[in-house]
C-alpha cells in the first residue's frame, strides 16, 4: 500500500510540477505580440464591457500576465498541499491541467472579444478572420467572395491600424486575377480541354 501511495504522490507532484514549468515559460510571452491599434476612443459594451474597463480600454499586458500568475500560484498551492500530503487523482489532475489552459488561453480570448465589441469591426482582430468574416457576409447576401470588390468593405481600414481609409486594400486585384484564373482552370477540367 505504501508503494502505491507513493507513487502518486510522485505522479502527482512531477504533473503539477511540469504544469508550473509550462505556465513560467509562458509567461513573459503573454500577450506580447499584439497588434498595436490606435483604436481611439473606447466605449465598453456588451457581456465583456466589464473587462475592457478593467483593462482601461486597450491591450494591457500586465492584465493578462496577472491572469497567468494567479494560474501559477493556484497550481504551486496544489504542489505544496501534495507535499503536505494530499493525494489528488487522475481527474483532480486533469481539472487543475485544465484550469491552468483555461489561465492561459480565455482572458486574452475574452479581452479581444470585448475590445473589438467595444470598438469598430477592423480594430483588434487579424487581418485573416477580418477577411472571411467580409467573404462571409458577401456569400450570405448571394454574391461570389472570390471576385469581390473588397475597397469599401472596411477592409480598407485594417491596415492603417487607426481606422482611416487606406488608398489601397491588399489583393483586391489580385482576388480578382485570382478568381478568373481559377474558373478558367475549372472550365477547362470540366471540359476535358485540359
């Protein structure tokens, strides 16, 4: 009996210990590589307006970083009561394993989520899902997103990363290129020209 006892202290203790190891090297990475929008003024609403007054209306990366070391201290705590003696199991395990992801991942998720509510559509978000979020609304009202003109579509105010009408959207040109190059392939495949 003793053997088994303490071979999931064992277990346990070298788990938490690589989930405290993980949050550590994390840490200093948090949130450090946003994109740095001017978004001007910020008018918190919506479910999550709560978190973008707390984080003052902008990006804060100390935020997000105190998130990362509250996960860390819970799952320290959790080392030192299996030191104590505690004997957690496989699924105590795994909640606080996924308590510590939850740490990590949800308050930047949320923390975007809110600030771009709580502005205009192209601030805080990448410029991919800004794209299929545009293409998605053009094939909902029954139009091709391929060969769209996308100038004034708000895309167009990504790029400058303050919200002003940038002369030029990437690609639209080439979207169109793109687009027609691609039916004539299709015609020709379909048509055994090829």
């Amino acid at each position: 009996m003793q053997r088994a006892t303490t071979r999931s202290a064992q277990d346990a203790t070298i788990a938490l210990a690589a989930v405290a190891a993980l949050l550590a090297a994390d840490l200093p990475s948090v949130g450090a590589d946003g994109w740095r929008f001017a978004a001007g003024h910020v008018d918190p609403q919506g479910p999550l307006a709560w978190l973008v007054e707390l984080a003052r209306g902008r990006w804060d990366v100390n935020l997000l970083r105190t998130t990362v070391v509250a996960t860390l201290a819970l799952v320290v705590l959790a080392g030192l009561l299996v030191l104590r003696g505690w004997r957690p199991g496989r699924k105590t395990l795994v909640v606080v394993t996924m308590a510590a992801v939850a740490g990590v991942l949800l308050p930047p998720v949320l923390l975007q989520m809110g600030l771009r509510q709580s502005t205009a559509p192209w601030f805080y978000t990448n410029d991919s899902t800004y794209q299929i979020e545009l293409a998605g609304t053009v094939a909902r009202h029954g139009g091709s997103p391929y060969g769209h003109d996308y100038r004034y579509s708000g895309m167009e105010r990504f790029y400058t990363m303050d919200g002003h009408r940038s002369p030029r959207t990437p690609c639209t040109r080439c979207w169109r290129l793109a687009s027609a190059y691609w039916s004539l392939v299709c015609f020709a495949v379909t048509e055994n020209i090829w």
